[in-house]
C-alpha cells in the first residue's frame, strides 16, 4: 500500500473504540457494583441475575431495528443518538428505589446501546476495505476489554470512597463526551470527510465491490435473501454460544472472586482486570489473523478457523480454572479462557462484511442480537445455578456452551448470499 493513500480510516476506527470503551464501561460497571447492590436491597444471587438480565432484554430489541436504521440513514446518527439515550438511564439507575423499577430502567438503557454495535458495524462496513476489515474490528472492539478493565478498579476505589450509587452517576457523563467528539471528527462514509484523499477512498471501495450475479448484473438482497440463508443463522447461533460465556464473564465474575474465591472487593477488582488486560491484546490479534487466514484459506475456513479455536480453548481452559487449587491459579486459567475467547471476536464480527457489505448492518444486528440473548440467559441462569449447584457447575455450562458454539460454527458457509431466485439454478 502506498504512503500516500492515507490513514483516515484507521482514525474512524480509533473513534469507535474509545466508543466501545466507554459503552462497555457503562454497560459493566453493574457488575463491579453488584456485591455492594445484592447488600443494600437484599437480592439474592438470583435476583441480581435477573436484573443484569433486564438489560439485554431492552438490548435485544433494538439490535436489528438499529442495523436497519444505520444501513438507510448513516452509523453515526444512530450511535449517537443511542449513546445519549443509555446515559441518561445508567445516571438514574440508583433509583430504581425496587426490584420491578431496577428492571425497567435496565431495559431501557439496554435499549440505548443495543443500536450501537450495528450501527458501529454499518460505519466498518463503509469506511474499511474486506482485506481488513478483520484488523479493523479486532482494534475496534479492543474497546471492550479495555472499558471493563478500566470500569473495574475506577468502579472499586469509588465505591470504597463515595458509595456505588456514584459509579452510575459519574460513568453516565462518558458518553455524552464522546458524542461531542464524533459529532466534530466522525463520519458516515468516507465520501462525507472534509480531508481525505480520493487515493484513500478508492483504495476503500476497490475492496468493496457491489455484488454481481452470473449475468453480470448487481444483486440487490431482499431481507427475505438474507434471513432465509442458513449459514447467517448458524453463524448467529454459534455467537450466541461464544457470548453466553463472555457475559457469563462480564456478569458474574468480580462476584465469584467475591464470593466463590473469599476474594476483598479491591482485591476482586484487581483480578477481574486480568481476563480483559489480556483480551486486549487478543482482540486485535484475532482479527489480524483472521484477514491472514482468509487471505490464505479463502474467507469461508479463514473468518472461522480462529474462532472454533478460540472456543474449543476457552470451555478447557475454564473447566480447569474451576478446579485450580489456589486462587492465583484460578485467576490465570479464567483470563486465558477469555484471552481465548475474544479472539474469536474478529473472525465473528467479519462475516457479515462478507455476506453482504450493503447488508452489514442488517447481518450484524441479527448477530448481536443472538449474542444478546446470551447476555439474557447467561446472568439468569448462573444465578439459578449457582443458587442451587454451587459456581463450579456455573462455570462446567459456561464451558460446555462455548464448545457447543464450535460445533454449530462448523456448518455455517461464510460466503456472498445468493438471492432466492437464484439458488436453484
């Protein structure tokens, strides 16, 4: 690649990771108050699992309404609007004064971030080249871990000086920040930016091409052709296993070092960070190898091959931190399962490029929903289980999904979608 094309891209994709950053420090600090939070209202540990579900549940609702509404009208709008809209509910969270009020505002916010991650993915779609688009979503979403691992010593030290209603009304000024900042170096397409190169631009779309059918002619997807493909459910499917697991993480683990492992809070906060300081690395490290991959495997063995890696790994890795002897131990195996699965993220968060760059968003949306519901079942059902089996058990299904989520993988075809008209010629 020339010099002289230009990196305005890669400073779009900086953008969306602080975005991640702070979405994701919104989205845990829950998690990091949720010992201080099952005190002060007397929840059970199946009660905050229902209240960390509540959030997914407003999340799922608007992860194909907000691809939908970024492929037709731009990313940036949507994510902006989301960003301002989920503030506000995470601000508000300490008075959610009872149980059914807590849920509610949760759903809300949830709400608000669920049309991010597919309007995020509608801006990758326009902005970056296939050949890089796995690198570009492994920098990008290098926001998650680095947002948790921040919201958790941040989120400990103000709660042992202010209390954790504070977490929630100081993390609810981040994003508003971060909207000023789109609104003045961000754009939908890279047609739209004041500054860049026509080099750059035509190095993006080259990589881009619409999509052509037998007779040379452009193919125009209906939802129908979308939804009725099989590998883009077997894909979704499959990420809903790999995000059982992550949210099972996100959720649940400062309290099992809490109360599973007799960590202190400060201690617990500590410990938490190691999982996402090393998916921090693994992020972009997944999505490199995932380009390399498909640039030597073709993109339907390439954009998988890490990922079934990844997961297989995680659920083994897992089962041994549950049995590890000591807690330092313990803590090692739960971080390189996570280090592991969240390599997956970049081969994942590629396919839909890869289906159908016009339909990213749309394909996303379908994805993230999936994952989304992981994020609903996976809270809830580790507190029903830890409740009644204890966290080993918890810890057994989260690895057996992960591994589950491999095998479905394995029959999805990531290649262009043909149209249903054309599929039985």
């Amino acid at each position: 690649m020339s010099p002289n094309i230009g990196n305005k891209r890669w400073k779009i994709v900086f953008l969306l990771t602080v975005c991640y950053m702070v979405l994701y420090m919104d989205r845990s600090c829950m998690s990091m108050a949720g010992p201080s939070m099952m005190k002060y209202f007397n929840w059970t540990a199946t009660q905050f699992g229902l209240v960390s579900t509540a959030f997914f549940i407003g999340y799922a609702c608007t992860q194909i309404l907000g691809g939908w509404l970024a492929d037709h009208f731009g990313g940036g709008k949507i994510v902006m609007f989301g960003a301002i809209w989920w503030s506000i509910f995470v601000f508000i969270t300490p008075f959610g004064a009872t149980l059914g009020l807590m849920i509610a505002i949760r759903i809300f916010m949830g709400m608000g971030e669920g049309v991010s991650l597919p309007a995020m993915s509608t801006i990758i779609a326009q902005w970056i080249p296939k050949k890089e688009s796995g690198l570009a979503w492994g920098l990008s979403i290098m926001g998650v871990s680095i947002g948790i691992a921040l919201a958790m010593p941040i989120s400990a030290w103000i709660i042992n000086v202010w209390g954790w209603e504070m977490v929630f009304h100081s993390f609810a000024f981040l994003a508003p920040i971060w909207v000023i900042i789109w609104w003045k170096f961000g754009k939908n397409k890279p047609e739209d930016h004041p500054t860049i190169s026509k080099e750059e631009i035509k190095y993006i779309r080259s990589d881009q091409g619409v999509q052509l059918d037998k007779c040379g002619q452009v193919v125009n997807l209906t939802s129908k052709d979308i939804f009725s493909t099989p590998s883009v459910w077997t894909g979704a499917i499959s990420f809903f296993c790999t995000n059982y697991l992550f949210y099972l993480f996100m959720t649940w683990l400062p309290t099992y070092f809490v109360k599973g492992r007799g960590f202190e809070m400060s201690t617990s906060a500590i410990y938490t960070m190691m999982p996402y300081i090393v998916a921090t690395f693994t992020y972009p490290l997944g999505g490199w190898l995932a380009d390399k991959a498909a640039k030597k495997f073709g993109h339907n063995m390439g954009r998988k091959l890490f990922p079934l890696l990844g997961m297989i790994g995680a659920g083994v890795l897992l089962v041994l931190g549950s049995q590890a002897p000591t807690s330092i131990a313990a803590v090692a195996f739960i971080s390189a399962s996570n280090g592991l699965l969240c390599l997956t993220m970049g081969g994942y968060y590629s396919m839909p490029i890869v289906f159908s760059p016009k339909n990213a968003g749309k394909i996303t949306g379908l994805y993230a929903t999936c994952a989304t519901i992981g994020g609903i079942v996976a809270p809830l059902l580790t507190g029903i289980v830890v409740d009644n089996y204890g966290y080993n058990y918890a810890l057994y299904l989260g690895a057996g999904i992960s591994i589950l989520g491999a095998i479905i993988l394995l029959t999805s075809q990531v290649r262009p979608i043909i149209p249903i008209a054309e599929r039985n010629r």
